[in-house]
C-alpha cells in the first residue's frame, strides 16, 4: 500500500466503488424528455423530473462498459414503476460518508459538511472545517478505500455512501449495498477535463437538493476559467516545461491528453510530452527524460517535494537539469494540512481556476501580477 502511495503521488498531478451492481446496460428507462444539466462531465449525466432527479454515472472508471442509475426520490415524490429497479435514494439526505478527499470541498461549498459522518483513513483530509469535526469525533474512521468496515458502516447507517471503483470488482461495496445500504459510485476521478472534473459538485448538489446552488458554484468556476484562458491568449511566449519525478527506475510524466497536460496547455506552456497520446502517466528511463527537458526552462510538480535540497538527496540526477539550477521547479507538496494531507489533491479538482491560475502565474507573470500562489510554490 505504501509502494502505491507513493506512486500515486508521484503521477497524480500526471493523471490527482456502492450500489455497485445495479447497473443499466440492458435499461430502456426514457429520459428524453428532460434535458441533461451537465455540460462538460463525460461520465455524469442529471435530469430533473417532477418529483424526482435520475442522475446516471456512465463512466465510473477508464473503459468502463456499465452505466450506474440512480432516482433521487423528492418528498412525496412519485417514481415510475419503469425506474423502480434502479437504486432509490431519499433526497435530500441528511448524512453521508465519501471515500475521497475530492468529495470534501463539494461539501463545503455546498454548506452540508456538518452531513459528513465518516471518511476512510480521516489524515488524508486537509481542510481546517472538516478537520475540527475529525477532531471533535463528529466523523468516524471507516476503514480504507480497499477495506472498509462494513460493520462501522451498518451501525451508522449513513444516507448515503459514496465511493469509487477501479474496476467492476467491488465486493465491499456490493455487501454494504445487500445490508441496505444506499452506495452510490462517483466518477470524478476518471474525468480528464477541468472543467469536467470540477462539473461533480453538481452530483452533490442533486444528492442534497441544492440543484440551483451546485450550478450557481459550477458557473462561477466556469466563469473564472475561461475568464483566465482568455487572458492567457494574450501571451506571445510558451516556455518549456518538464513534469514528473523519478519512482524506482522510471520517470513518470503527463501523456498529452491527460488531465495534468490540459492544464499545461491551457496555461501557455510548450509541455514536452503534449505530443504523447493518452490520458494516464507515461513511464519513461531516465536517460530519455534527460535528453529531451535538460534546458527546459520550468520543472512543475515533482513528485511532493518540499525543497531543492530534499530532491537532490532523492535523486542526485535532479541537479542535471537547468530547471533545477536556476531554481524553477515549483511543487504542490509544500501546502499541507494539519495531518500531512495535501491540499492541492484534496481541493485541485474542484478548483481548477486556482490551478490555472497558478500557472499562468508561474509562467507569464506579467498577466496576473497580483495573484498569490495557492497549490504551487517555487522550491528553494
């Protein structure tokens, strides 16, 4: 697990599981006569009916070939006879337990946090509100996202349970959902968008009734994105910019379609593997890494590195490249929280305005002169 950790950490910038069965692939349910509310999500699809809301998951995971349906009954709301083999869920809910800290800031955004009861392994949380309720025992430990306590879980019986999978194997999530258990999955992760990623507060929002609110926080987001693109245009320069760090033997960077690279391109940047097709981490020798980014001019996310001197001890390679040595390698390791959690895991992918920001700060400084760095800081 720790081998993974660490991976992940070193990729996640490159890239950042209930009711699991009751999928829809043979369902002939009618919805066309609503209107989807999401606009840039790939994998979450909400339309809204008098009395209930169907909110359908249709990539929970990469390559996934199952659609995951659920109707989110309103008080005294009717639900047709045609929907009744779908997950029912009871809106809006008053207690919840998520399983990722990218679920933290819909909650908080939307004002339900206080409905939080449990989170597996609460040390990743980062944000001080969700923190003093950790810290009060007003939310519980529930195991780990392989492992979660199906027993804490049957005693608190929570609302709802949100989680995600990796694939179509998910024998915790199905039991919790045999007890009676409401678990919905949340394709958040799996978005490569931005703004797609960002789009999943509007899910929250339809779990909690808040509709119009998780639109009004979406359009804002929105606004402030493209607001920012727009500024960017006015660059005339893109910089070369190298990502990733070394794990065991092998380099991992951004490929090109990726979440991370997106973000790269929208800021103005010449990334040096925005040619490479694919949406994960690509592995790559050192040897070929070193090659093609010794002069790049900028070196963004480094693994969570949180100084010059803490990455040359790692790898005394680091010091080859001119990033290093003209000290412009910036890392999102170094804002925490209380417990070692980083924020920008927890909050990026809600924010990508902030993210955006950032680096275009970073790397055209003249455009936004009174933007304080947030996510990255510059290692020293």
């Amino acid at each position: 697990m720790k081998s993974f950790l660490l991976k992940f950490t070193l990729f996640l910038f490159v890239v950042t599981l209930g009711g699991c069965k009751q999928n829809d692939k043979t369902s002939t349910v009618a919805i066309t006569t609503s209107t989807n509310e999401v606009q840039y999500a790939e994998g979450l699809e909400i339309y809204k009916y008098p009395g209930y809301t169907i909110v359908k998951v249709t990539r929970p995971w990469p390559e996934a070939n199952e659609n995951f349906t659920y109707v989110l009954q309103e008080k005294n709301g009717i639900i047709p006879d045609s929907l009744k083999q779908f997950s029912i869920i009871p809106i809006p809910i008053q207690s919840i337990v998520v399983t990722s800290t990218t679920h933290i800031p819909a909650l908080e955004m939307l004002g339900v946090e206080n409905t939080l009861v449990g989170f597996p392994n609460t040390n990743y949380i980062s944000s001080e509100k969700t923190r003093k309720r950790i810290d009060s025992g007003k939310v519980k430990e529930v195991g780990t996202n392989e492992t979660l306590n199906t027993e804490v879980l049957i005693d608190m019986a929570p609302n709802a349970i949100v989680s995600f999978g990796l694939n179509d194997s998910n024998p915790t999530l199905d039991n919790l959902q045999k007890s009676g258990l409401k678990v919905l999955l949340n394709g958040d992760w799996a978005e490569q968008s931005p703004l797609g990623k960002a789009e999943w507060i509007k899910f929250f929002g339809a779990l909690y009734g808040l509709d119009s609110k998780a639109n009004t926080i979406f359009s804002e987001i929105e606004k402030e994105y493209t607001n920012t693109l727009t500024l960017a245009k006015k660059t005339t320069s893109k910089p070369t910019v190298l990502s990733g760090a070394m794990f065991q033997d092998q380099w991992y960077v951004p490929q090109g379609d990726s979440w991370a690279a997106l973000f790269l391109k929208d800021a103005y940047s010449n990334y040096l593997w925005a040619d490479s097709k694919g949406t994960g981490s690509l592995p790559l020798p050192f040897e070929k890494i070193l090659e093609k980014a010794k002069n790049a001019e900028y070196w963004i996310a480094p693994g969570d590195f949180s100084s010059l001197k803490q990455m040359s001890d790692s790898n005394p390679h680091y010091s080859e490249f001119a990033s290093f040595k003209n000290k412009k390698v910036y890392s999102y390791g170094i804002n925490k929280g209380a417990k070692g959690g980083i924020l920008y895991f927890e909050w990026s992918p809600t924010r990508p305005d902030w993210v955006l920001k950032d680096l275009i700060k970073i790397f055209h400084p003249e455009l936004l002169p009174n933007h304080k760095l947030f996510f990255f800081q510059k290692l020293e």
